[in-house]
C-alpha cells in the first residue's frame, strides 16, 4: 500500500500564497478556485482525492475577490484552473473551459506533470 500524503493546503490570502507556493522550491500542484464557482464545487472533490494519492504537494487557492492580484499575475481567466509550481514558478497549466470547468484527463495530466518535476 502507498503512504497517502497530506491532503492538499487551503489558503486564503495572497500573502499566504507568496509564502507557501512562491518561496518554496517543493513542486506544487495548485488549484485556483473560489467558493462561488458551481465548476470549482464540482470539481474540488476530485482535486482533494487526486492530491492525497499523489506523491506531490498540493495546494487550494481560494481567489474570491475580484481584486485578488493573483486573477492578473497568473493569468486566470476562469476558474478551476490548474497550475504546476516548480521552485516557486508556474512552469504547466490546464485552464479551465468556461462553461464547462475542468475534467479527470486535466487533473491526470497536471499530476503527471507534477510527478515527473518530482522525480529526480
């Protein structure tokens, strides 16, 4: 049996994500959400499940506020959108589709992504 890792962080303000996505050199798959998107809602479970068997960590970032500068650094036009961090840079993305979000074949990608960043 595989150790599952954490589950993925929840973080909610920009300078929570500067700390734990930027300043770090550990790979990270991170999803850009919100609380009001029906897609991120739907999607979220999957996101969660797919972090805890993934040898990768993982992070929610929660970009409610329309005036959240992250929208405008990363580029996030809608939301889920995923992003693999290396050494504190987006380095592959899957965006999501508006209207319809994201799907397993983006979440398995990302993560494979993310696994081959963190094998040596």
């Amino acid at each position: 049996m595989n150790p599952r890792m954490n589950p993925p962080l929840e973080l909610t303000t920009v300078a929570d994500f500067r700390r734990e996505i930027e300043r770090r050199n550990v790979p990270t798959v991170v999803m850009f959400t919100t609380s009001w998107c029906p897609f991120c809602r739907r999607f979220k479970p999957k996101f969660v499940e797919a972090a805890g068997e993934a040898h990768v960590r993982s992070a929610l970032i929660y970009i409610d506020d329309w005036e959240n500068p992250l929208w405008d650094e990363y580029r996030v036009d809608v939301v889920p959108t995923l992003v693999l961090f290396e050494k504190g840079q987006p380095v592959h993305r899957r965006d999501g589709v508006l209207g319809r979000g994201l799907g397993d074949h983006d979440l398995a990608a990302i993560f494979n992504q993310a696994a081959a960043v963190a094998t040596p």
